[in-house]
C-alpha cells in the first residue's frame, strides 16, 4: 500500500513524477507540481487520452485550438483528447498541487462494466 500525499516535496526545481501503474493500454501517473508550469512556446500533443484530476492545489491549463483557460481547484477535473494540444500555464506556488493522470489508448474498445 501506498499513500497519493506521502513524499510531497515543499519546492522542486523539476515536477515529480510517478508512475503506479502501467501496462500496454493504461498509465496512471501522481504528478507534483511545486509551481512548475510548461516552457514559453511548449505545447502537449499526445497519443493517447489523458483524464487528470487535481487533488490539491491550484493550476491552470491552457488549450492551443480552443484558445481558452482553465483554472483548476482540487476536486476538478478533466478529459483531454488524444492529440489536443495543452500546456501548463501556471501552478500554485505557495502548496503542492497534486495530480493524478490516467493516460488511456484512445483506440481501445470500450470497457463493458
């Protein structure tokens, strides 16, 4: 067992990333972010799907096509398509902000429950 808020770092120079599970359809990552935001000019365009809610802390993450913001508080969250272009503009510098991202195969047929 393991705990989402355990080892939370008060600053870092880079976002921590851990991947706790994996396999050839699904990756879910926790992601801290101690202020970090993406390089001026740098956009995401994944393969795959991505649904990632913030379970503290504040972000905001801006999308290319869309030419819109989001700002983020804990309990949001959100779906971003495969290939939908998005950064990080801005975390929260004065808390961690903790992510947890589930990357998925957009290709994948549906599971049934």
């Amino acid at each position: 067992m393991d705990n989402l808020f355990a080892n939370v770092p008060d600053q870092a120079i880079e976002e921590l990333t851990d991947v706790l599970i994996r396999n050839p359809s699904l990756r879910i990552e926790r992601i801290v972010s101690t202020g970090q935001s993406s390089p001026d000019g740098f956009w995401y365009d994944q393969t795959e799907n991505e649904w990632v809610v913030l379970l503290s802390g504040e972000a905001s993450l801006q999308f290319e096509e869309r030419d819109e913001m989001i700002n983020m508080k804990r309990g949001d969250f959100i779906e971003i398509p495969a290939g939908l272009r998005h950064r990080v503009d801005s975390t929260s510098k004065t808390e961690a902000t903790i992510w947890l991202a589930i990357f998925f195969d957009p290709d994948k047929k549906s599971i049934e429950a």
